[in-house]
C-alpha cells in the first residue's frame, strides 16, 4: 500500500481554494481537501505583514506529491506560493485504504 503525504499551501481566498480543491480531486491527485480561514504574520520583501489566508491541507499519495505540488503551482495567484510536504508516519488502515482508492486512477 502506498504511502500518505499532505500538500499544504496557503491562498488569497476561499474561491481559489475551491478552485485548486476541485481541480486536484477532479484528477484524482488528492483524496480530500481541508479549507480553514487563518490569520498570516509574515515578513515579505522586507516588510511585516498580517491578512487573512485560507489554508489547504490536501492528502495525496507521496508517489502523486509531484505532480500536485506542479497543479498547486499553476493554478496558485502568487509570486512565491507556499508548498509544503509533510509525510504521514502512521494512518488509520481503513482511512489510508480510502485514500489510496480514491486516488486510484
């Protein structure tokens, strides 16, 4: 059985998330797709900023990893998008079961 992965990365708002939901789900490149509103702090281009995010935590086989991280990267509206990949060391059987067939293409 393959092994799970989660893409995080963070947007502007909930209707590019819902985009980047609906086109990784649609080519079977992750299993499901948390949206959650979030406040940044962040240093960009030497200035501190605070605004709200959504954060998106995508589970996917670690073999898809790459090319979900490159559909994140195309459909993403920032100059330097966060794309982030944690490993899951351990997963409920019958969930990562799940995952692996609803990423089964």
């Amino acid at each position: 059985m393959s092994a799970l992965a989660i893409l995080l990365t963070t947007v502007d708002d909930e209707e590019e998330a819902r985009a980047i939901a609906r086109a990784a789900l649609a080519a079977k490149l992750a299993a499901c797709v948390q949206i959650h509103p979030i406040r940044s702090c962040y240093v960009w281009k030497d200035e501190m900023r605070e605004e709200p995010e959504v954060l998106m935590h995508m589970k996917a086989r670690v073999e898809d990893y790459p090319a979900l991280a490159e559909l994140v990267r195309r459909l993403h509206s920032y100059e330097t998008p966060e794309i982030l990949r944690v490993d899951v060391a351990e997963a409920a059987p019958d969930y990562l079961a799940w995952a692996m067939e609803a990423t089964r293409r």
